[in-house]
C-alpha cells in the first residue's frame, strides 16, 4: 500500500513538471526507477521515455526517429542519441503529447485553434491545467480575433476567479465587457464587489504599518508593511509615493537593523545546515555502490565500485544555497596530453553533467583521450567555493544600510489617505482594473503566440 501510494505522488508529480514544459520549454529527466514501474491510471498524462545502456533515464517529448538516432526534448534541452547508445524506447500516446500536438500546430492566421486550445485544456486536459498557458491562449486568440474576445476572456476570467484571483477575474471579465459583452460587465461588477469587500481585510495590516511609519516607529511599521496581500496597493500607492509600494517597502527595511541576520540579510541554509552539500540517497553517503568502498580495491577498476549518483563524491551540492566547488579527477596514468589529473569546477542542480564532460558515464575514462582510454583511479570533491548560506526569512533578504534621504512622510500620508477612499467606495473601478478599452492582454502574448521547438516566439 505504501509503495502504491509512493507511485501515485510520483506520478501526479511527473504531470505537473510536464505543465513547467509549457512555461519554461520542455519534458522531465529522471534517475531509472529502483522497483517494477505500475501502469498508469487511464489518462493519466505519460511522457515518452528513452533508458540508456548505462542506465540513465529521460521523459519528455520524442521529436523524431530515425534508423540510427532518436531526437528527445526533455526538461532542460533537446537531445539526440543514437540506437547503438538507447537500450530501450517507450512511447506514450498521452495527453502530454496531445497538448504539445495542439501547441505546435497552432497558427496565428487561425486564432480559433487559439480558443479551441484553452477549452480543451480545461475540460479533456483538466490534469495539465496551468494558468499562464490558459492565459495566453484567450489572450492570443482575443488579440487575432475581436470576435472571439469575449469568449475568450469570459472562458479565462471564469477559471481565474476559480482560483482565487479575484482582481485578474475582473480584468478579464472588463475586457470581455470591452468586446459588447453583458455577461461580462455583469461579472465584473460583481466581482469588483466581492473584491471591495475583501479589500478591509487585506490592507488593514498596511494601513497600521503607514500610521506607525508616520509615528516615526519602523521596527514594528515594517512586518505590517510586508503583510500587504492586496495587489491594489500597488496601484493605489504609486502616485502618491512616485514609487512603487514594493520599492517604498524596501526601503523601509534597509533602515532597521534585522535581529536574526544582524543585518546582513543571510542565514545558514536550512536544507544543508549551512555545509552547502547534501549526502547522496543512492549510496546513502558512502561513495560506492554494491558494498565496494571506492578507490580502495585496485584490482576493481573504479567504474566498478563508484556510486553512479554521486561519482563517488558521497554528497551533491544543494540547490537552495547554490552551492558551488571544485572536483578534483585523478586517472590511473598519464594520457596522452601528459596529464594525470583534471579539476572540474561544479554547481548546483548541474554537477552531473559538468562531471560528464571530463568523465565516460559508461567506462569513466577520460573523455577527451579516446580512443586509447586511461582510467579514472579516484575523484575528490574539494569544499565548497561558494553557497551555505540564504536570503534571511525575516527581512526578505534585504541588508541594513540605511539611506542618507529621510523617511517619506508626506508620501505614507498620501498613500494612507488614498487606501481609506478607496475602502470608503470613492476610489475609482479604473484604477482596480487598468484595462481601458482595451479586449486583450499584451503583456500575456508580448514574447509570442506561436510555439516551436517547445518554446513560445513571436
């Protein structure tokens, strides 16, 4: 039972790194699976799958195939290996590749295929939702389309307001309004409403920060400020402040000293205890693999005993603090360019593959000595270089250096003054929804509505 529950999360997991494909530009790349994979739940999103001979593992999107290679995009780039490398190919006809189907064939001169697109995405595509992909198909076909404008930001507004998102609802259900729309004034209406009620809670915080900033008291002034959870404010604040809410914040922090940093806006990281390294899950920190203690046995090659996770280096640099070191590869004779060793300078999140470049996976033999292969006897990871420590929790990662410029007073008035109007109802519903006439969203399509190679481009 535990096992099967381990499977659906993992499962579930895979689908939503597959979304990040849409957001950012491709599949996932994943370690072999230690135990027999279960079948998937019928339309549960599976993404194609290539297994190396040396056992690596990549999932995504199988692009092309031909006797000789196989051409693979996954998480971080496209890829092509050749048959002779590949010990076995796994094609899925999911719905990860009928979305990106659908995102490939996508035309500007059809912006229906636009709509069509987001309508499927919420309905048969439920389980690959995302949010800013939705937002740029209504946004794209509105843009090529005035006449599907109204469908489009109703069909986005309705699944924003689903979520949460109460403001960007009303935007959309403006723009819909814009493109002769009643249902979509009605709703932006009544969202704006709900939205107005909601606005006490949300700044009730900020509005006791700006009277204590006022009072002079910005130790306690500043938590108040950085609970401000109302996107209004920004608007609300700009003119009377010349500056953003965002920037006024800040500065009201770089003026009082942080007591957990000491003002230097760093901590220990918490993910590694301040070591900037985590031990390897594979070989559980010892470097080997099958009870082989690596380096040791010189009648087993190295290849033979290293643990393939770590390289033997008992522990990966952490993500969270962005590690950074030297890996120190040390081969079993001199090669051919008369070296006998090799530093690789490693970083978080990518220090296989910078290992790979000077390593065989296969054989670890020095990669750029081929054909004659001249071993490698040991690799040592030197301490970190850099990383350990992360932005502190408590000032946002902001250091104290206080500037010359006194606190803006007058400019706190202003903005406490404008806050209390707009709860009061005087503020204006132009100023909540920044659409004007306006039946799409060009900040939403500004880097392109056609998809190639997994990328949006203009």
């Amino acid at each position: 039972i535990a096992l099967g529950g381990h499977l659906e999360l993992e499962r579930s997991a895979r689908a939503r790194a597959v979304v990040r494909e849409h957001r950012a530009g491709a599949g996932v790349l994943r370690r072999p699976r230690q135990h027999a994979p279960a079948l998937a739940p019928a339309g549960l999103a599976v993404a194609d799958k290539i297994v190396l001979k040396d056992g690596r593992t990549y999932e995504g999107t199988i692009l092309q195939e031909t006797e000789e290679s196989v051409k693979i995009r996954t998480a971080k780039a496209t890829m092509t290996f050749q048959k002779n490398q590949i010990e076995s190919i796994e094609k899925s006809e999911s719905k990860v590749g009928d979305l990106d189907k659908r995102l490939t064939s996508l035309d500007p001169a059809q912006p229906q295929k636009y709509l069509e697109t987001a309508r499927w995405l919420t309905k048969e595509g439920r389980e690959l939702f995302d949010v800013g992909l939705l937002r740029r198909l209504c946004n794209a076909a509105a843009s090529r389309d005035r006449s599907l404008a109204a469908e489009s930001q109703l069909l986005l507004g309705k699944e924003l307001l689903e979520r949460g998102s109460r403001l960007d609802a009303a935007r959309s259900f403006a723009r819909a309004a814009n493109a002769d729309s009643d249902e979509g004034a009605a709703l932006r209406d009544k969202t704006l409403t709900q939205l107005r009620e909601n606005l006490t809670t949300d700044l009730r915080a900020p509005l006791e920060g700006l009277d204590l900033v006022i009072a002079g008291n910005l130790p306690d002034a500043l938590p108040k400020l950085q609970k401000s959870g109302a996107a209004i404010l920004e608007e609300l604040a700009a003119a009377p402040l010349n500056q953003s809410w965002d920037m006024f914040v800040t500065d009201i922090a770089s003026r009082v000293m942080c007591k957990p940093c000491g003002g230097s806006a760093l901590v220990s990281c918490p993910a590694c205890e301040g070591t900037g390294i985590i031990k390897c899950n594979t070989c559980l920190g010892t470097g080997s693999k099958g009870g082989h203690k690596a380096g040791k046995d010189m009648v087993v090659l190295f290849k033979d005993t290293v643990c393939r996770a770590c390289y033997g280096q008992k522990s990966s640099l952490c993500v969270k603090c962005a590690a950074e070191r030297d890996v120190h590869i040390l081969f079993d004779s001199t090669n051919r360019m008369g070296k006998n060793s090799e530093t690789v300078h490693c970083v978080a999140g990518k220090e296989p593959q910078g290992l790979r470049t000077e390593i065989g996976l296969t054989d670890y033999d020095w990669t750029e000595c081929m054909p004659g292969k001249v071993y490698v006897a040991s690799i040592t990871a030197l301490p970190i270089s850099k990383g350990g420590r992360t932005p502190c929790g408590t000032c946002k990662g902001i250091k104290y250096n206080p500037p010359a410029t006194p606190v803006d007073v007058e400019g706190a008035r202003r903005v406490k003054a404008a806050v209390e109007a707009m709860l009061r109802g005087e503020g204006s519903t132009d100023l909540l929804l920044k659409v004007g006439d306006s039946t799409f969203d060009q900040a939403a399509v500004a880097d392109g509505i056609r998809y190639v190679n997994g990328r949006w481009v203009k």
